[in-house]
C-alpha cells in the first residue's frame, strides 16, 4: 500500500452513450498496479479523441484493491487493455463541457497533463487536488457552457436557453448569494480603508492579500504566496508595508468601486458566481484578458464573462462586452 496516501488523476476515453465505467483500464500492469493501491480519491479526465470533454469531469475511488487481467478494446482507442482496476464514482457533472480542461490544471497546478504520457496516470499535490475538487463540485448544477462562437440560434431556442439558465441560476443564487454578496460587502468597506489591498474569490469565500505580491510574474508561484498569506492568517512584515502604502495613499479607490459593482450586480442576481483568479480556459496569449489576478470571472444569469479591474466585461474570448463607467 505504498502509494496509499498519493492523488491522482486518470485519463479515461468516452463511452458510447456517456456510459460510466465500473473499472479503470490500462495497457501497462505497473500503471494498473499503481492505483489499485490508493485508497485516496481519484480525478478523472476524458480524453478529447471520440468526441470527449478533453476535462476533469468526475470523482471516484478504487471499489477493491486488485488487478483483474483481461483482454478488452474500446471504441475510438488503439491496441487492447489487459490490466483493469475496479472503481466507483462519487461525483460526475451533470455538463461534461464545464468540467477542468487540461490547460486549466496546468495553470491551477504547474503540471503538463500531456495525454497519453505515464499510461495516462498523473501524480497530483493534497493541495492541488483540494482545489481541483472544489472548483469542480463547484460547477456542478451551472448550465453548459456554450461557445461565443457557436451559430447564431433561431429566436425560440434563445428564448428556451436563456429561460432554461435563468432557472438554473436562480436555484443557485437561493443558496449562495446572499452569503457572497454580504462577504463581497464586508470587503469593500476593508478596501474602502485600505486601498493597497486585493481579494481571492474561491468556492464563495472571500480573502485579502497584499496588492505587493502581484509583483511576482510566476504564477504558480504567485498562487503559492497568496494561498501561503491567507492560510497564515497574513504576514507580519507583509502586512506592516501594506498598512504604509495604504496611509501613503499611493494606491487608488478604483479597485474598491469594482468590487462593489460586482457586489451589486450578485445582489440583483446577475451572477451568481464569483472567482478570483479567474479559472477558465482563458490564458492564451491572443484572449487579450487581464491578467488572472487582475479580472474576476462571474457566471449566471448575465452569462459568464471576466470583469477587469479597470471596469472592461470581456467574453471568455477576449471580446469586450461593455465598459463600466465611473469607477
């Protein structure tokens, strides 16, 4: 049982009919050997070949700690998988499409999660899959995330849709908004006052940081600091320039009106989730988007689009939306 305390997360294909596995296959009976031992949770990424997510779309665990050999193929997949392990699943999304695609864990984690590498079995951090599970019990219950670019619908199917999202995120916003709006409140009156400060937004708790680590252009390492500082508490140093720059005024107020734009627009029912660092597949470099710690990603009733902190709404894609003026 040596790799009972390791995470993973396992590339599957897709099953004709989204049918869901009772065991994990592999090639390599190492590979299959390997996570029959963890008792820990297990992640599992589809595979884009037969028209899969290319995401994380579910969580399971090993259902018996054996190795069963038999010789299978699968549709859309070369060669035959020998070695099986039995699994059970503990959470699938409804929506497969919002699930964490593979340059989503690559910024959230720092890894290259390159398919087919390793049998498809990659080692992840406790922390990593902490954050990877929340975000994805996070999504559950969203509507499906539709591309801008998808064709132009005729005017009954837009109607149905958007009624359709309406109540999907109505029934969110009964149990979250009111929390989040209040926490988005609280920190606009600590921002108000101390103005060289910045927020975390994630699975609707809301934390302040020092707007001085945005120095750091790594961002892996940039998340390590801000997770460091709000898990301690704050950091005493830290804390003490942050508190000088503020009573310097070097810093400006508008960072603060932005929030309390978003808190007002969660309180209309509007959005009814807000995340910061944004999340989504949007950090190629021709999204044109604000840097993630820069913008606050909303989704709901509006639609899902990434707020910069000047007042610009984007599309996931880059497109500006609208201007928010005043600030």
């Amino acid at each position: 049982m040596s790799e009972s305390n390791t995470y993973y997360i396992k590339q599957v294909w897709r099953q004709k009919g989204d049918v869901l596995f009772d065991r994990i296959s592999f090639k390599e009976q190492n590979k299959a050997q390997e996570l029959s031992q963890t008792t820990r949770p297990v992640l599992l990424l589809e595979q884009k070949a037969n028209s899969g997510s290319n995401a994380v779309f579910a969580i399971g665990h090993v259902s018996e700690p054996v190795v069963i050999e038999e010789e299978m193929t699968f549709p859309g997949q070369t060669g035959e998988f020998l070695y099986h392990v039995p699994f059970t699943y503990d959470f699938v999304l409804e929506h497969k499409q919002n699930g964490i695609t593979r340059d989503e864990l690559q910024e959230l984690t720092g890894q290259k999660f390159t398919p087919q590498v390793k049998g498809g079995l990659y080692e992840i951090s406790a922390d990593a899959h902490e954050q990877l599970t929340t975000l994805l019990k996070a999504r559950a219950g969203q509507a499906p995330i539709v591309a801008e670019k998808a064709p132009k619908a005729t005017a009954k199917a837009t109607a149905t849709s958007t009624a359709t999202a309406k109540k999907a995120d109505k029934a969110s916003t009964v149990v979250a908004d009111a929390g989040l709006a209040d926490q988005l409140g609280q920190a606009v009156a600590q921002l108000q006052a101390r103005s060289d400060l910045r927020l975390v937004v994630e699975a609707g708790q809301v934390s302040a940081f020092p707007a001085a680590l945005l120095a750091l252009e790594d961002l892996s390492a940039l998340q390590a600091e801000i997770r460091n500082y709000v898990s301690a508490g704050g950091h005493a140093e830290l804390d003490v320039a942050a508190a000088e720059t503020a009573a310097a005024g070097a810093a400006q107020s508008r960072y603060a009106n932005v929030i309390k734009l978003v808190e007002s627009m969660v309180r209309e029912g509007k959005y009814a989730s807000v995340q910061i660092p944004t999340v989504q597949q949007v950090f190629i470099e021709d999204a044109k988007l604000p840097h993630p710690y820069q913008a606050i990603e909303l989704q709901g009733a509006r639609g899902h689009h990434i707020l910069g902190t000047d007042g610009t709404l984007y599309t996931t894609e880059g497109k500006v939306v609208q201007h928010f003026l005043g600030l």
